[in-house]
C-alpha cells in the first residue's frame, strides 16, 4: 500500500467516499474508454474521462491534464509532447496513435488518468491541494478497483505526490495490491532539458511490463 496508514486516516469519511464515489457511481466499476462513454460518478466533471478497465498492462498517470489537452480534450495533445512518440518507439503501441485517438490505447493493454481530474494546467497553475490526500486517495481506489500490472507516473513530480516522498526514477518498489509502481521522465516539453539524459527509463519499463 503506498499511501500509508497515517496518510490514509488523515483523510475524513466523507472525503473518502467522495473518492470512492468518483470510481464506481456507488455501483460496479464500469470502465470509461470513450470521450461520449458517460460516467457514473459525482463530483466536478472530469477534464479527460480515464481509460481504465480491468486487466490492463500499465496505466500512465500524470498530474493533471495540461492547458492544450484540456482545450483539445486529447491526453498529451501539446504538439511537443513526446508520449505518444515514444509509447510508440519503445515497442507499446503497434503505431504512432494521435493524441485525438487516446482511446484506442486500451486495446494494447495501456490505459490512462491523471492525480488531479478536475482542473487543468501546468502543475504551478494547479489549486492549492489539488495534488492532496482526496486526489491521491481517489487515484489508488481507482487503480484497486482495475489492478493494472503496473502504475506509471509521467513525471517526478507525480511519482512523488501520490507517494509521498522524494523518489528518483524507474521502478519505485511501491505497491497498490500487486499493481508495481514506476515513475518515468516527463515527456512534457517543459522538461526536454533532461530528456535525452533519462528517456532510457521508458525503454526500461516496456521491456519489464513485456517480461512479465
């Protein structure tokens, strides 16, 4: 369990159903592949709906939905995003998929969310607390309720808020049931600075995601 106990009791009753709530509608988790899918949940609407189902290989999970992807209603639609060239380039997608086609990625065993669903922007733009407990307790229901093989976290800076301590790169030894946590180098062009330096990570986690 990678929230801990303390992280866990922290949170109020209520704020845990609401986090709850926000997967299943109260009622079976019915997974949302589709922009016109519908979702049973309550709560603020969801910039981008999740791709997730049961079963699936690895779930990609940033932060929030950046400025041009919520405009453009597609994950990592800014033009300079490297995701879906390098979902592609390290062997996890049979093509380059455009950002608009984000939900065909669960036919490769892939899926998609972010910690914070309903607001938009680059991380600093972001709410005071909308990275918080709520959020990251809503993210592991989420991934309880599916139990993907591997939780992947797009950024430092995601890997390190849901769980709660400074982490570097790579598989972080962290579990939620059996779903393996890894955090992976932005693809974001805000951090090109030190893509070259570290984008051997993502060639590293679809090897070890066909591995197993």
């Amino acid at each position: 369990m990678a929230l801990t106990t303390r992280r866990f009791e922290a949170l109020t009753t209520s704020a845990l159903k609401s986090a709850l709530l926000n997967v299943s509608g109260g009622g079976p988790v019915t997974p949302n592949l589709s922009p016109a899918g519908g979702e049973r949940r309550t709560g603020p609407p969801y910039v981008l709906p999740d791709v997730l189902r049961p079963g699936l290989k690895i779930v990609f999970c940033g932060t929030a939905a950046g400025n041009v992807s919520a405009r453009l209603g597609a994950y990592y639609a800014h033009p300079q995003n490297k995701f879906w060239q390098v979902l592609h380039g390290v062997g996890l997608t049979p093509r380059r998929v455009q950002p608009q086609e984000y939900p065909e990625v669960a036919q490769w065993g892939l899926g998609l969310t972010d910690i914070a669903k309903g607001v938009s922007g680059q991380d600093r733009e972001l709410p005071r607390g909308a990275l918080g407990l709520e959020a990251c307790a809503a993210l592991e229901a989420k991934i309880r309720a599916n139990q993907p093989d591997i939780l992947a976290f797009t950024s430092l800076t995601a890997g390190r808020r849901y769980l709660g301590r400074n982490t570097g790169f790579g598989e972080s030894g962290a579990q939620i049931c059996a779903t393996r946590i890894w955090v992976l180098p932005s693809p974001s062009p805000a951090a090109n600075w030190n893509w070259e330096k570290h984008k051997r990570w993502w060639r590293m986690l679809a090897e070890g995601a066909n591995a197993d």
